[in-house]
C-alpha cells in the first residue's frame, strides 16, 4: 500500500468503482454490491462486475487560491463516475499512522454513508446526514443563531497502514 500524506485534512487520493444500479439507493443500501466488500484492497484496473477501479486524486490547490473559494474541498464521486438516482459506489484509500492511535472523521454526505476501517464497519448512515453542507448553510446557521453538528466517527488506527473503504448511495426516487 502506499498513499501521500493527509494534507489540510482531506484525503486526497482514492481508487474509486462503481455506480452499481439499485431498486432503492435508501432501502437497499445494506446489501452488497461487491461481494466481500469490507474486506476489499483493490488495486487500480482491478475489474469487479465489469468496472475497474480508476484514481481519483483531488489536487492540492496553491493557497494564494484558497482565500476566495466558494465550496469547501470535498471528494465528488457523482463528477467521476457519473450520477443518477440510485446508484451505489466505492472509494478506497490507505492511510498509514506513525503509530497507532485515535483518529477522528467529520463526515458531510449528501446520500447514505457506509465507511469500514481495516475490514471494520466505523459508520453506517443510509440517508443523507449535512449540517454544514456550504457557505450558504453556514451564513444561516450564523443568521439564525444556531449551530448544527456534522456527523463524527471515532476510530482507532493501527501502526502501519490502515484500509479506508467508503460506500456512497444516491438518492432514491
């Protein structure tokens, strides 16, 4: 495994599969649409159902960029694989630790959520979970005085690397 460092806290570089069509992005998120998937280390070009795996690496933008960006860095899976309503997908990565200890995610998604950490499942959401979700919804957050938490998983990191596996689903219809 290998993998650059976590730079600004996210994630940047990814092997990403999918969309897997489903009956209902919501009601059957929990089932399979890679077989074994909490146990997957895909390699780029490996096929599952007739789909490679392929890179998505998000850019580490200069910060003389940065001061006037109007999203926040985020991975978009929909950009790179292509979106419709339900659909399910995959993104994998490595993280490696100096040494093994707690890590914290925040978590923002717009469809369900489904992340393993070494095989382990750390977060299961099957709906879309956003309290932030853009400057806009912060500035009405700040308007209407209130602050809503986006959700966060704890986990412990092993020494060494350690396997990332996300699900994403889309929205039903």
């Amino acid at each position: 495994p290998t993998g650059p460092p976590v730079q600004d806290g996210l994630i940047r570089d990814w092997l990403v599969v999918g969309p897997f069509p489903v009956q209902d992005s919501s009601r059957d998120f929990a089932q399979e649409q890679i077989p074994g998937e909490a146990d997957r280390s895909p390699a780029e070009s490996e096929t599952v159902q007739g789909l490679a795996w392929r890179r998505l690496e998000l850019p580490k933008k200069p910060d003389y960029e940065n001061w006037g960006t109007t999203e926040f860095d985020w991975v978009d899976l929909g950009e790179k694989l292509g979106y419709k309503p339900n659909q399910v997908a995959y993104a994998h990565t490595y993280l490696h630790a100096a040494r093994a200890g707690k890590v914290a995610l925040v978590l923002e998604h717009g469809h369900g959520l489904r992340l393993w950490l070494n095989g382990q499942l750390a977060y299961d959401q099957p709906k879309h979970t956003m309290a932030l979700g853009s400057y806009v919804g912060i500035s009405r957050q700040k308007q209407a005085l209130v602050k809503y938490p986006s959700p966060r998983v704890e986990f412990d990191l092993t020494s060494g690397w350690n396997r990332l596996l996300v699900k994403i689903g889309s929205y039903h219809l």
